[in-house]
C-alpha cells in the first residue's frame, strides 16, 4: 500500500506590521500640549510703535547712536557699552527722564535711532525694545554716520 504523505496544511504566516496610529496620536497630544503651554514674551510681541519721520517737531530730538561695536551713545556719550545685556537699564532711565520732560512742555517725545548697517541686529532690538518700554510712539530710524 501506497503512504500518502500528507503535509499539514498551515496558512503563510503574516509579515510583521507597525501600527503607526498609536505613534501619531502621540505626536499629535505632544504638539498641542506645546503649543497650549508655550507664551510669548510681551516685548517681542507688537510694540505698537508709529515708525516715520513725516512731521516738524518743535521740540529737540533724542539721537540715539548705535556703532558698529554695539555701544550705544546719546550726544555723542556712551551710556551703554557693547556688552551682551538685553535690558538697557541707563538708556531706559536716560528715556524715561526725556519722555517726562517733554509730556511737562505739552509735547510729544521724538527719538531718532541711527545704527550702523554691521551692527548686531540683537543690539538694535534692544534698543528700540527700550523705546517701545517708555511707551515713546514717534521714533525715526536713520542711517549711523561716524
């Protein structure tokens, strides 16, 4: 008599598969919850100043002269020099006496900044965050001169 070899009859096994569904909805929970905790420094936020140089002023101006090097001179005076600080704390009380002394007279603060073209744009947004501090709208920007 003839042996029948008979194989058993398996299924293909199935190839190994990654749900990936569970992975993007936890990227997606971590991506809310950074954006719903993440906030805004209020200084880098819209400064809500009025940027031009259109009117005639009565009243003397504020130059504010940023060099190449970083440092910052009023009149031609270094109040502050190139060091990497982000709050300005000689200017911001050398513009808080100009702002109070002008609103004395019944005028309006007018300050002109002039940087340098190779100067760190970190420093001029210092400066003018200085400016947008004291709450001073009318500000000019020009171009430094030595």
């Amino acid at each position: 008599m003839k042996r029948s070899s008979r194989r058993s009859a398996t299924a293909p096994e199935a190839a190994p598969a990654f749900d990936l569904s569970s992975l993007i909805d936890v990227s997606f929970l971590l991506l809310i919850y950074f954006l719903a905790t993440s906030t805004l420094q209020p200084k880098e936020v819209d400064l809500g100043m009025k940027v031009g140089g259109d009117g005639e002023y009565e009243i003397d101006l504020l130059t504010i002269d940023i060099n190449p090097q970083g440092e910052v001179q009023i009149s031609g005076e270094v109040i502050e020099d190139s060091a990497p600080k982000l709050e300005l704390l000689e200017l911001s009380d050398r513009l808080a006496f100009y702002k109070t002394t002008t609103e004395l007279m019944g005028q309006k603060p007018v300050v002109v900044v002039n940087a340098a073209d190779t100067t760190r744009c970190q420093r001029f947004v210092d400066v003018l965050n200085c400016v947008a501090g004291q709450r001073i709208e009318n500000v000019t920007l020009a171009d430094f001169r030595p």
